[in-house]
C-alpha cells in the first residue's frame, strides 16, 4: 500500500512540475450525469431505437449479454469512458 502512496505522490510532483513549467492550471471537468460522453447525431439514435423495437425479445437478450461482457472488459481494461458508453447503451436497450 506504501508503494502505491509513493508512486502517486511521486507522479504527482512530476505532473504538478510540467504544469508549472508550461503554465497549466488544471481545472475540474463539469458536465451532467446524464450526458453522454460521446456524441450522437439524432438521426442514427433514431435508427437505432427503430431498429431494436422492432428486434425479437430473445435478439435483445442475446445483445444485452453481449453489451454486458463488452462493457465488463473495458472496465478490466481501465477504458472507463467505453464502460460508461457500453452501461448508457444497455440502459436505453432495457428501457425499450
């Protein structure tokens, strides 16, 4: 655990150094939590919507499954934004 204290505090240091160095000053991301991360033109949501309404019940299982074990890897993969992505695409499929 000490281990992992110091390599923050160290990489911190180094960060906080370049920052200085190049005159960044970091600042907080503000967005909803409802917002996407990545943007969709309305047209192909729309399509999408249409085409998975008119998909069997058993097909959506079948996507939800595999939207799950997409988004379980990303996860193990530290590709949180593709997680997320994956976790809101799972959501609207349910609600449907």
């Amino acid at each position: 655990m000490q281990y992992a204290i110091d390599e923050t505090n160290r990489r911190k240091k180094i960060q906080e150094a370049y920052n200085k160095e190049h005159g960044i000053t970091p600042k907080s991301t503000k967005r909803r939590l409802d917002e996407s991360l990545k943007l969709e033109e309305y047209d192909a949501l729309a399509w999408k919507k249409e085409k998975v309404e008119k998909m069997p019940a058993a097909e959506r299982k079948k996507i939800l499954i595999e939207l799950n074990k997409q988004m379980k890897k990303a996860s193990h993969d530290l590709n949180f934004e593709e997680a997320i992505r994956l976790r809101d695409e799972i959501e609207k499929i349910k609600k449907i």
